[in-house]
C-alpha cells in the first residue's frame, strides 16, 4: 500500500474545543477522519518534521487569526514499535515527544542539540491527558522518537534504545507538530499504532493495515476523552 502526502479533510461538529489533529499522509488522516468527530480538524501535514511543522504552524495560525484558535495539537499515524513492549497493531501514546536525532556526532558520541546550548529536543504533553488517553485506547506510554531518517538496521535500534530506555516507537513528524503547537502555547499529544518493528527493513513484515485499523478504532475512543478533556484545569 503506497502512503502519498496530501492535503486537509476538516470535521467540525459541536460541543468541544477545537481539537487539530495532524498525520503525515492522507491513508492516515482517513483512518483518523472515520471516527475523529467532535470538533476535530484532520490535515495531512506531510512527511517529516520540517514539513510537518510548517503545515501544523499554518493551520494554527489560520484559525487564530479567524478567532477559533485550537485548544489542542494530535501528532497521529502509524510508525515503528520497539519490540517486546509495542507489538504491531498496538497503540502507543507519547509521555514524550523526543527529537531524537538533533544534535551532532562526535568522538565520543552523539550530543543532543540542547547540550550544544541550543534549543530542545522533547516535548511533554499533559500528563492527566496521556494517561486518560491511553487508558480510554488500552494503549502503553512512553516515548515517542521523532527521527529524520527511519531505522533500518538492529544496530541502530539498539543505539536508539540505549539512548533513549523509554522509547516505545519511531516517527518522522511528532517533534515537528509539537514545535509548532508550542509556538502556539497549545498543548500537544501524540499517538501511533504500530505497523512494524524498528530494526532490519523488512517490507513483508509491515501491517500497514491493521495499524489503520487500530488507529480508526483508536480514535473513536480518545474524543469521548477529549470532550471531558479541559486544558484550563491542568
């Protein structure tokens, strides 16, 4: 199945808070449109955090300058779990959202960008609001590593899962979309369903599909949680 980046498919109904939820292609903004409703806004932002940001940025600011400003930022789609913890078809909910490959090599290793004195590199999305989620979803928590380039080999995985202990799956877009919510002083969140293993590329071991599926059913029970949701009561 060929995932192609995209443009918006909006749902609006009454009675919550505007909720903008961006994935990176139009198979999983879909997925998340089948049951997401309530005031949920679904983009296809695009692949990366780079453009993922630039779009998530655009639509914040579009509905602040229209006055409906969103209360809430969803990074969603699928990515790769860190096994045994995520299994394909599972759901992971970010306690984390980390950058994970921002920073510079060096003799001794690689240095996040924030110990060369420069920005951040993670996230926090409201912690009642993770735990609601994930346990409306019947999802694990943990981090979620934003990376520019997809792991592909052991090697690699396990370098990443040194670093990072709590990492429970792989993306190219959460990092991105909560650099732009924060700009905004909108809280963020992020949640995958587990099409594949990080480690050794191996197409015929992708679930694309029934990591879909997962995030369709997911969504339709994270709203009834948003809608008791308030970010002022944090």
């Amino acid at each position: 199945m060929e995932l192609q980046a995209g443009e918006g498919r909006v749902i609006t109904a009454a009675g919550l808070g505007r909720v903008l939820v961006a994935t990176a292609v139009p198979v999983e903004r879909d997925a998340v449109a089948a049951t997401a409703h309530g005031g949920v806004d679904v983009i296809a932002a695009g692949v990366g955090p780079a453009l993922a940001a630039a779009s998530t940025a655009s639509a914040l600011t579009a509905a602040a300058l229209e006055g409906t400003p969103y209360d809430l930022v969803v990074s969603a789609g699928i990515g790769g779990g860190f096994l045994p913890e995520a299994r394909v078809g599972s759901l992971v909910v970010a306690d984390e959202i980390v950058a994970a490959d921002l920073g510079a090599e060096t003799d001794d290793g690689f240095v996040p960008v924030t110990e060369l004195g420069f920005g951040t590199v993670r996230h926090q999305p409201p912690a009642e609001l993770v735990r609601l989620v994930a346990d409306a979803v019947g999802a694990r928590t943990g981090a979620v590593l934003t990376v520019s380039t997809v792991t592909g080999t052991a090697e690699r995985a396990a370098v990443l899962r040194e670093r990072h202990p709590t990492a429970l799956a792989e993306a190219m877009e959460g990092f991105g979309v909560a650099e732009a919510a924060a700009v905004h002083g909108v809280p963020v969140l992020e949640v995958r369903a587990i099409s594949n293993p990080v480690g050794p590329r191996d197409r015929a071991a992708w679930r694309i599909p029934d990591a879909l599926a997962a995030l369709t059913e997911g969504f339709g029970k994270l709203v009834p949680v948003l809608e008791s949701w308030n970010r002022h009561d944090q």
